[in-house]
C-alpha cells in the first residue's frame, strides 16, 4: 500500500460518526429563505400547508402543528378532559415528556411494564393497572416497532379509555390497527432535530374527531379565536379577536414548516434507507452475544427510529464499557431510556422500585443505541459493527 493511501485510510478511520444528524437539502434550505423573504416567519401559510400535506400523507382527518411531541401530548390529554384526580396508563421505558405531559394536566401517571420481547408497552400490564380512576392509556411506539395497538383499541373500548399514542419514534410506521396517526383518538408526533422527519424542533396532532381539533387549534395559540395570521391578511381591517381559553404558546413557526414541507416528501425515501441501514447492522452482528432490536410483527412496519441492542448474559464486557469503547472510537451512541422509575421525580414521588418493572429494567441494564440515519454509509454501518464486534470479542 503506498504511503498515501494509508495516511487517507487513518484519516477516514478517525472520522466521527455521530449518533444522528439530520438530512437537510437544497429543497429545505431553499424553502428556508423563501419564508425568510416573505416576511412572514412565525404560524402561517406554510404552517397551514405542512398541516395539509402530513394529515393527507398519514391519512389523518385533521394534522395540528405544534411546537413540539410535548406539546401534542399535553394538548392531547387536556383535549381528551383528563385533569385532577383521572390515572393516565404508561411505560416507564420512555423520555420523561410522555409522562411530564400527564402531570401538567393534574392526572397521576400510572407505569405499567414494557413486554421484554418488544419493549413496548405490555397490554397485560396495563389491563392489570387499570383502576375506577383510569381515563387514558398512552402507549409509544418504541425505537419506531409498532405497538400492539389492536389489544389498546380492545381495551380502550372496554374500558372507556381514551387512547393516546405517544409516535414521537413511529413517523411511517404501520401497527397491526393501521397507519399510526389514524388508529387512536389521538396521534402525536415529533419532529425534533434526531427524528426521522424534523423541523428542528416541532410536533403534530392527529384526531378524527372535529371538537377535539378545533379545542387543540386554539389552545395552541393562547386561547385566541383567530390567529395572527387570520387577523392580518384579511381584506378588510380585523384587528378584533377573544381569547375564549387559558391557551398556551405552543404554535409550530412557517420556518419550522418550510423544513416540514420537504422533509414530508423524503420521508418515505428516509425510511427505506433506515430500513436498509437496519438490515446491514443485523447481518454484520450476527452471532455475536447481543440480542438484535425485534423485528416488526407480520403486516407491521418499523419505523426504524433507533437501532437498539441488548447485550446478552455471556457478554464479554458490560454495556457501559462498551460505550465507553464505542466513544473511543469516535463513535457516539446512547441509551434510550433510564427508565422513570430510575428518575429521582417518579421515584422518590410515586415510590416506585425497580423490581415493580423487571423487564424494563433488564433492558435498560444491558441496552445502547447504536448510530442510525439517513446519511450513513455503508462503510459507517461496517465500522461501527466492527467496533462492536472487536469490543466483545
């Protein structure tokens, strides 16, 4: 080899490889200064088109844009009448806004373990957790596998339960009910900078039901009856308007939306190449002790937010030291999540201990995350399998 060709080859070798990082074009750049110069930079007509374009997409009835999946999740649950004193089922396996967004409302979150096959919410445990007191159940898409949302329909039907499916990972995603974002009362979605479709920071809500999204559109704006923009590009002069609710400031901006719009159009390419980067990780770590992320259940399909393993008993190296080999190598990767029950808040307030939730804390002691996004390479997808493999032997 000449002298080179190995100095090109250190270099290449010592190239970062983050966790995630965000496909953004020409399109979304050029969509970007267009809004800029229209003048017009905050909740528009670029909002109302993105709302447009994903409710058709999704097959969705209404598509509210928000500032963030937070927001759709609290804007969900006041939506669906949920306040003091009502229990809202979920998992412990999530970021803490799932269940931050229950607490805002004044209801108590209820934590019900994940099935340790998929790590989503286990139907079982949430029949089990069901109370006189329970008003919703809120499952999440994990990593972007689909829940089982067929047996949350049945018991939200029996029940009398609202369903909230918390889709923050699931942008594409298809359950065994259907399309995620037309199979429960409401839908909510996160386009933050590390999802599969962003706009740096954003969400939306899908619901068939009109009282709901009329409620959700005001809200999100203060309470006001008409928006800023309504009011000022009317023909005639329409400066009057009533806040008819203590609304919040949760409204999704036209330079958002301007990334939304194009992101929306790439996003089926997105999730075939997240399906094939998937793919490549599973076939370049076989054999070794490590269980692979589940595979979407027959019909279903994966959304591939997170590309996770669990290390298995007869690992040589723990999952720690394994991260630790992985930044070494310039490889960033993390661990999604420390559970709630883990999280000083939820545990010190509610009680709660690890053995209550054996299966997500399983996981949680042996899980990571590995690099997963669009602009990937294959060779990326090499290095890091064979950091991992040469870690644990």
């Amino acid at each position: 080899m000449k002298r080179g060709a190995r100095v090109r080859q250190s270099v290449v070798s010592r190239t970062p490889i983050p966790f995630a990082r965000p496909a953004i074009g020409d399109s979304e750049a050029s969509e970007v200064l267009a809004t800029l110069a229209s003048g017009w930079l905050t909740t528009g007509p670029r909002v109302q088109r993105f709302e447009r374009e994903f409710g058709a997409w999704v097959g969705a009835q209404h598509a509210l844009a928000v500032n963030s999946c937070t927001a759709a999740l609290h804007l969900s649950l006041l939506a669906a009448g949920i306040g003091a004193g009502d229990e809202v089922i979920t998992t412990p396996l999530t970021f803490c806004a799932t269940a931050n967004a229950i607490i805002h409302t004044g209801a108590r979150p209820v934590f019900a373990d994940i099935d340790r096959r998929t790590y989503n919410l286990d139907p079982s445990a949430v029949e089990r957790a069901i109370t006189p007191r329970t008003r919703a159940i809120l499952p999440v898409h994990y990593a972007g596998r689909p829940a089982d949302v067929l047996a949350f329909q049945r018991l939200s039907e029996a029940h009398g339960l609202v369903l909230i499916e918390d889709a923050a990972h699931a942008v594409e995603a298809v359950s065994n009910a259907g399309r995620v974002g037309t199979t429960a009362h409401f839908t909510c979605f996160s386009f933050y900078a590390t999802k599969n479709l962003t706009t740096g920071e954003g969400g939306m809500v899908t619901t068939a039901s009109d009282r709901a999204a009329t409620w959700i559109r005001t809200a999100a704006l203060h309470g006001m009856s008409r928006d800023a923009f309504d009011r000022f590009t009317a023909k005639v002069p329409s400066w009057y308007y009533e806040i008819v609710a203590p609304g919040f400031k949760y409204n999704l901006t036209d330079i958002a939306a301007a990334l939304g719009i194009h992101q929306l159009r790439r996003a089926h390419a997105f999730a075939q190449r997240r399906e094939q980067l998937a793919a490549q990780y599973a076939a370049a770590l076989d054999g070794l002790p490590v269980l692979l992320p589940p595979q979407p259940a027959r019909g279903d399909r994966h959304a591939w937010h997170l590309y996770v393993l669990q290390l298995a008993d007869g690992a040589a190296i723990g999952r720690d030291a394994l991260i630790e080999r992985l930044f070494a190598a310039g490889i960033g990767c993390s661990v999604h999540y420390i559970p709630l029950h883990l999280q000083p808040y939820w545990r010190d307030r509610y009680a709660l201990r690890p053995e209550a939730f054996p299966h997500s804390q399983r996981a949680f002691e042996r899980m990571l995350s590995l690099p997963l996004y669009t602009r990937m390479t294959d060779a990326d997808v090499g290095r890091v399998a064979a950091t991992v493999r040469a870690a644990l032997g």
